[in-house]
C-alpha cells in the first residue's frame, strides 16, 4: 500500500505538468489570434514630429508644418525597407529632387509632409503596393541676402547689404554707407523702385523720411546742394585775431557750432602775453548794429562754465596783459 504522504506529492506533480502544458499552449496560439485580429497594414507617410516653437527654422531633419521647401533645402527621405531609395537629396535651382526611379520630382513650396505624400503616391502607383516613406528637412539653404544701393554725396558709395526679414529704413541705409559728405542736400534725396515693370521716383528728405522702410534692390541717390548754397556755407566764418598763437579765418559749418575756447584752441591757444579774462567778440546783427561782449575765458576754463556761442562773422580778440 501506498503510503499517503506519497501519494499526496504525486498528485502535486501531475497537477503542475497540467498548468505547464496549458501555459505553453498559450503562449503558441496568442500570436496567432492577435495577427488574425490586426488590421491590414496601410501605405502611410511618416511625419517626424516638431520640436521647438512653430516657425522657427530648421538644421536639424524637424519637419515643420507651415516650412515651405525652396531652392538649396536638402531632404532626406526614409522609404522603409528600401535602402536605395533612401538618401538626402538637395532641392534644384529649379526647385526639383532628383529621385531614384521617379526622376525630376517638383519640391520648392510644398511641406515636408506634402512631398512624402507625393513620393509615396508615385511609388505605390508603379513600384512598391505598401509604401512607408518619411521625410525631413535635413538642411536648410543660407537666404541670400537683401541689397540697396546708395550713391551720390555719401562717403562710401556702393551696395548696403542687409538679411531678409531684418528691416532697413533710410537713416541706417544712409549711416551704412558712411553718412552724407559736406556737399550732400539733406532734403534732396530721391528713391527709386521698381514695380512690376516701371521705376517708381519719389522724393525724400532724411530728417522727415528718416524711418522709410526700404525694400530689396531699392537705390537711393543723394544729391549735392545748389553751387551758391556751397558758397555761402564756405563764406560763413569767424575770425580770431589778437594774442593768439595764429589769428585769422576760421571756417564755420551750419552743423557744427563752436564755442570761444574751440575758436581759440583751433586758432593755436593763447600766447604768453595774452590775456585770458578779457577776451571780447563783436557781433553785427541782421539789421547791422554792431554788438560787444566781453567774456573772461580763464574763468569759464576753470569752472566750467556754460560755453559762449560763436556766430558767423563774429571777431574774436584776445588782449595782451598789461603785465
């Protein structure tokens, strides 16, 4: 006879083989059920999903939404289990990629996304039934920048280059190409655009004009002032005479005003005779009277005193000590 504890442990084993071969029939019949149940693979185009703010630009293979492809791109295109037909592939002067068995396939202005869709419908209609296809930008192409061109009574003459989508207004165009020489005509500048197929001419003056926005192949031309208005600009002097190192004519320009101090620094600074608290200007006035001021320059220099003002045709004359 058998004894029970035996017999208790044999029905142990036989219950365990029982949920072995159970788990075993499972675990071979589950694949089958779950691929008999799985819908049909469907042709698709895989999108990478973006990264970072909309409309920021791309160097990195993201795919943008709203990021037209245009001349110079590179994209790179994924055909899944088909590596001949993966590779990058740089976007034509044309605006074409040139792809394996499509050839010339039209890509500037489309999306990413636009593109695979096109590529997986011309590959599905002659090559392969299920086509899985991923595109990407994989390089942006460096936008040539914007140019105008400045000549007339600037310093540097030329072309002013500036980046798309970076504004550019008159002042900055003009301050680029070095500022206006002494001969320019501050409100006799002309901008000349083109539009469609005519130049369009309009008249512009730096000071009420200054923030103009200007636009790509823009040209402005700066013109010079009038001969008479050089004349009197080069007419207008003042004159410093007395005990100075070297009197005579000092020319006096409309946006540069000068002080006494200036006046006399430019004339050579003071000899050892002179006399710096008397120093007198004469002055004649619009109607001809005759005006004098005396001005003590060693004071001014010592406490930094409010300047006088110079005007043209004024005499300055510096006196001898009487030491």
């Amino acid at each position: 006879m058998t004894s029970p504890s035996f017999t208790e442990s044999f029905r142990r084993f036989d219950f365990h083989i029982f949920v072995g071969i159970a788990s075993l029939l499972l675990a071979v019949l589950a694949p089958v059920t779950r691929a008999q149940d799985a819908p049909a693979l469907r042709a698709e185009t895989v999108a990478i999903e973006p990264v970072g703010s909309p409309g920021s630009r791309t160097t990195t293979g993201e795919v943008r939404g709203n990021l037209l492809l245009k001349p110079g791109d590179i994209v790179s295109v994924n055909v899944f289990g088909e590596s001949s037909l993966t590779g990058a592939f740089p976007v034509g002067p044309g605006g074409e990629i040139v792809f394996p068995l499509l050839g010339g396939i039209p890509a500037a202005g489309l999306t990413a996304t636009a593109l695979g869709s096109d590529i997986r419908t011309r590959l599905e209609t002659d090559y392969i039934r299920s086509a899985q296809v991923a595109v990407a930008i994989a390089e942006e192409a460096i936008l040539a920048p914007h140019t105008i061109t400045v000549i007339g009574q600037v310093m540097r003459p030329g072309q002013v280059a500036f980046e798309q989508g970076t504004p550019m207004d008159l002042f900055t165009a003009v301050s680029t190409a070095g500022g206006l020489t002494e001969r320019a005509d501050r409100n006799r500048i002309e901008l000349k655009r083109r539009e469609d197929s005519d130049f369009r001419t309009q008249n512009l003056s730096i000071e009420s004009d200054r923030v103009l926005k200007l636009k790509d192949k823009d040209t402005i031309i700066v013109h010079a002032l009038p001969e008479k208005i050089i004349a009197e600009k080069i007419i207008q002097t003042i004159t410093v005479i007395g005990e100075v190192r070297n009197p005579g004519q000092i020319p006096l320009k409309d946006d540069l005003p000068v002080d006494i101090i200036s006046a006399i620094a430019m004339s050579g600074g003071f000899t050892a005779l002179a006399r710096p608290s008397r120093v007198s200007v004469r002055r004649a006035d619009a109607a001809g009277k005759i005006q004098n001021f005396e001005v003590n320059v060693s004071k001014m220099q010592k406490d930094n005193s409010q300047p006088f003002m110079l005007q043209p045709n004024d005499t300055v004359s510096v006196a001898q000590s009487v030491f």
